[in-house]
C-alpha cells in the first residue's frame, strides 16, 4: 500500500471534552487508501519536534478526502498539536501499519480509553453491523457514547464507579454479551492489561479476536527499530510495519 506525505489543510479543530481534540486534515491520497486501525505519523510544525507523533486514524471522508483524528494531550507534541488552528497546515505520512480484519458480520469493538479513537473508523466504516463494549472510570469518560450511536447496533458501558451501565471492567461484562450474541470477531484496543483479558475471555468462548498495540515509535516505517515486539513463536515484529493489528495469540500467551 502506497505511503505519502501529505501537507494537508486542518479543516476542523475542536475539544471534545477536556484535553481530548478531534481533528480534521485534507489530505487526499491518504483518505482514499487509508482502512481502519491503520495509523498516520504527524509532524507538529512549530516547537522544534524532530520525531513525528502516531496517531490512529478515527474517521475517513473519501468524499470530501479529510482523515480525522481523536487525540488525548498527554505531553509537548500532544499540546502543540491542540493549538495548532484550522486552515493551518500539517504534514501527515501515511496511512501507516495494518489494519483491522474487516470480513466479520458482527463484530464486537471493546475499548477503553483512546483506544475508542480508532475503532470508531472502524464502526463508521462497516456502517452499522458492529456493536461496542466501552469501558472507562466514570461516565465522563465515556463521551464517545453518543458519537458510536449512530453507527453500530449497539452500545454496552461498564464504568469503574458504576455511574453508567455495568459497574466493573470491560473484562466484566464481555463473557455474557459472548454467550448471548452471535459476534464472529472481537476487536481490542485499549490499555494493555484490558487487551490481554479480552483477548482471554474472547479465546475461551472460541471468537477470534484481533488488537491494536502501542509502542513508542521512531520512524513509523520499519526502519528504526524502537516498536520491536516478540512474538508467541518467539520471532521479532515492528508493531508500526507488521501491526499495530495482531491477532491476540501472536502476541498475547492465552493459555
Ligand atoms: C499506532 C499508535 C496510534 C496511536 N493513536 C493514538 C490516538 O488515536 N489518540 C491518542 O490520543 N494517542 C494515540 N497514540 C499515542 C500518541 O502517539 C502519544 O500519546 C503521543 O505520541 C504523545 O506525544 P507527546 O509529545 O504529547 O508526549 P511525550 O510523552 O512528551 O512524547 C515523547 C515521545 O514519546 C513518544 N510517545 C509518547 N507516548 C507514546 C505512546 N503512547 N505511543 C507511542 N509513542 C509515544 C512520542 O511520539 C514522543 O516521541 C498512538 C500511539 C501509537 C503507537
Ligand atoms: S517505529 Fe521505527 S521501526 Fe517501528
């Protein structure tokens, strides 16, 4: 698949809830091929930041050719990226890494955290055969809510404090939505720790399931090495170039 780097025009810019921005860049080619679970490399251009930033990609308007992104400012490149206004540019190199399977008549998306970023490409690209598990601290937290509605089937919470849906984990509830439904694919992106337990619970009811790896990233492209992960079978992968997507018993021990 062809990488580019686009200086695409930032069309929108806003704060979803405190310290979570979307944004929204023009850039054609990237939108024309980029799928869901894939990411980009941003280059923040003020603040002398060498190393690009990755972020998932979280929306994709072919039409219009923009890409968006759901960003949490964590650090520097985070917060000079927030302030960055519209109809200022940006380069973005991409659409990086592999993407998420996308043959499942009903998938399951679970996530917590930022990990809702890019799995929300994928309940918008499969255009409402997908249902989400969301998991957060409380319902504040869980603001993607009303942004999923409109493109899944259906939407299951669970909050550490019980403010909304099941009071627990997202490992809480996932067994008995297992049992009831007739899900063919989970699909996890989140904490580590909560991937690790999906993927588990998923391999004890026989569903396959896929998930999103982070790590600290260099060059995005395979080149650097910084993301390398070993696998169940003891071999060597770059999360940027073989993932972010793994099937969960490449990297994860289920038994
Ligand atoms: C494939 C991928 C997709 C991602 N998608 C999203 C997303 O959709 N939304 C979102 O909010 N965040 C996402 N992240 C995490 C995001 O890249 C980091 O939060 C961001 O790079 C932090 O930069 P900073 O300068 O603000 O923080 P700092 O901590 O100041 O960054 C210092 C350095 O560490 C790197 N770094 C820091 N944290 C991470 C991290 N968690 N992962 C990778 N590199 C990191 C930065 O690139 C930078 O080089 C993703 C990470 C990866 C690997
Ligand atoms: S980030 Fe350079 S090899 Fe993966």
């Amino acid at each position: 698949m062809p990488k580019v780097a686009v200086d695409g025009d930032i069309v929108a810019h806003n704060e979803l809830v405190t310290d979570v921005w979307r944004m929204e860049v023009e850039a054609r080619p990237i939108a024309r091929e980029g799928e869901p679970g894939q990411f980009v490399q941003l280059q923040i251009p003020q603040g002398g930041f060498t190393l690009r930033r990755p972020v998932g990609i979280a929306e994709i308007d072919r039409q219009k050719g923009t890409v968006a992104f759901i960003y949490r400012v964590v650090g520097k490149g985070t917060k000079a990226l927030s302030k960055l206004p519209v109809g200022s540019q940006i380069n973005v190199l991409g659409p990086l890494g592999h993407g998420f399977s996308l043959q499942a008549k009903h998938p399951l998306l679970v996530g917590g955290g930022m990990g809702l970023s890019p799995l929300l490409c994928y309940a918008e690209h499969s255009q409402g055969k997908a249902s989400v598990l969301m998991g957060g601290r409380c319902e504040r937290e869980l603001f993607w809510q009303k942004i999923y509605a409109p493109n899944v089937q259906d939407v299951f919470c669970t909050t550490d404090d019980g403010s909304c849906g099941t009071k627990g984990f997202t490992t809480t509830l996932l067994p008995e939505l297992l049992r009831q439904g007739d899900y063919d694919l989970v699909i996890a992106c989140g904490p580590e720790i909560m991937m690790q337990g999906i993927a588990r619970i998923a391999h004890e009811h026989g569903v396959p399931c896929q998930v999103s790896l982070e790590k600290r990233m260099g060059c995005g492209l395979g080149a650097c090495l910084s993301c390398s992960i070993d696998t169940t079978r003891g071999e060597r992968k770059k999360v940027c170039k073989d993932g972010p997507v793994f099937w969960a018993e490449e990297v994860f021990d289920l038994k």
